[in-house]
C-alpha cells in the first residue's frame, strides 16, 4: 500500500519547521546509510540527536498521532525518531532499499521497518527533480507532494530520489514498526476501517447499516486479535 497522507502539518508548523532546518547543522547523509544504500547516496542530513531534529520530530510524531489517516493505515506500534534530508546541485538517491532493522539511538531498543515515510516541507514549485519512485505491484510510483504532506509505503520496496537540478528538496524521513507487519494484511484492515466510517458517515439514520457497522466492527478487532504483533 502506497499512500499520500495530506496536511500533517500546517502551513505555520511547516514555516516554523522551514526556519529551523535553514539555520541547523547539515552534514553527509551518509552517516545513517547502510552498507550497500552508501554506494548510492548522496545528499545531506542533518546529525541524529541534535537539537532541530528532536524538536520537529516532536512536532511530527505529535501530529501524527493526532492524524485518523496515518493511524488507520499504519497501525503503528513504534516509530523511529524522525530525520531529515536534503537534495540539490544535483543530489540524489539511487535504487534501494531500506534497512530491515533499525537501532534507536542512544537506547538498547530496534525496531521492525515495516512501512516508510517521507513528509514534505519543500513545496513541488521550489525544485526541479528530487522525485521520490517507489516500485510497487503496479509499476513505477513517483512522488512528489506538498509542503506539510506525507508519503507512507512499504520498507520492502525498492525506491529511490531522482537529481534535484534546481532549487532544494527538504524533507523529513522515517520508518515505523505496524503492530501487523505483513502489507496486504494491513492494507485489507485499512479497507474495512474505511467502510466502517462509511458506513456511520453515510448512513446515519439506517438501523440495517448502523447495524452492519457494529458487525463489521466486531470483525476488525477480531482480525487485529488474530494479526497484531505487541
């Protein structure tokens, strides 16, 4: 499942966020790279742990966590702390795929990646480039959202950020462990979440759909009792 998740963040979240990473630290983005993804990248991070990451990260996950979309389709149960990344002059990120694994820093704890994210805070209009192509069931996906939007896909799939020619491309990346960690699983219990509401948004004053909701309802916990992982 590959999908766009809109408005993270606000535009003042994402103006206060644009002022901090234009006067933080930047260095090579490969410090966080792993063996095979260094060969092919080339862009700049700013470091784990220093101060602007942890306070946008905060901003982020405190978003999120507040966002019906992300919690629907993610099911998260961990999240890594939130990084950031950027593309000019060229810069880009050749095929890859992420690491299976993931040590938190300066905690004994790792996580699981199951999906990835990319949230935006370069609006489409301020580069040339930097598209981020996912390969999916269903060819080739390139990616190129708003400032404040997110990009949520599986870890497993090959991806990688075209040249920026123009401009800079700022975002912030990360991956999450689900508590259901195989794709189409997780997918089939984001449909039937989603005719749930339908059905209580749609249907409001129907005893038959108000009554299928609630069995429908009782399927989806079922499934997750069955499905998740804690």
């Amino acid at each position: 499942m590959l999908l766009s998740i809109p408005d993270v963040l606000t535009r003042e979240q994402v103006a206060q966020a644009r002022q901090i990473l234009d006067q933080a630290d930047w260095v090579d983005g490969k410090v966080t790279a792993g063996h095979q993804s260094a060969k092919t990248k080339d862009n700049m991070q700013i470091p784990e742990g220093h101060p602007a990451a942890q306070q946008l990260g905060e901003m982020i996950l405190t978003a999120l966590g507040k966002n019906p979309l992300f919690l629907s389709a993610a099911l998260p149960l961990r999240v890594f702390p939130p990084l950031f990344n950027r593309y000019s002059g060229g810069q880009s990120f050749g095929t890859h795929v992420d690491n299976a694994i993931r040590q938190v820093p300066g905690t004994p704890h790792r996580i699981r990646t199951d999906l990835s994210a990319t949230l935006f805070f370069a609006g489409p209009e301020e580069y040339d480039g930097g598209e981020l192509c996912v390969e999916d069931t269903y060819g080739v996906q390139r990616v190129k959202l708003p400032a404040g939007h997110m990009i949520l896909y599986p870890s497993t799939s090959l991806h990688h950020v075209t040249p920026v020619t123009r401009g800079a491309r700022i975002c912030s990346f990360f991956w999450l462990q689900s508590m259901i960690r195989d794709d189409g699983r997780r997918s089939l219990m984001f449909d039937l979440d989603l005719a749930i509401q339908r059905l209580g948004r749609d249907l409001p004053d129907q005893p038959a759909a108000q009554q299928s909701a609630v069995q429908l309802t009782g399927v989806y916990h079922n499934l997750l009792r069955q499905w998740a992982e804690l």
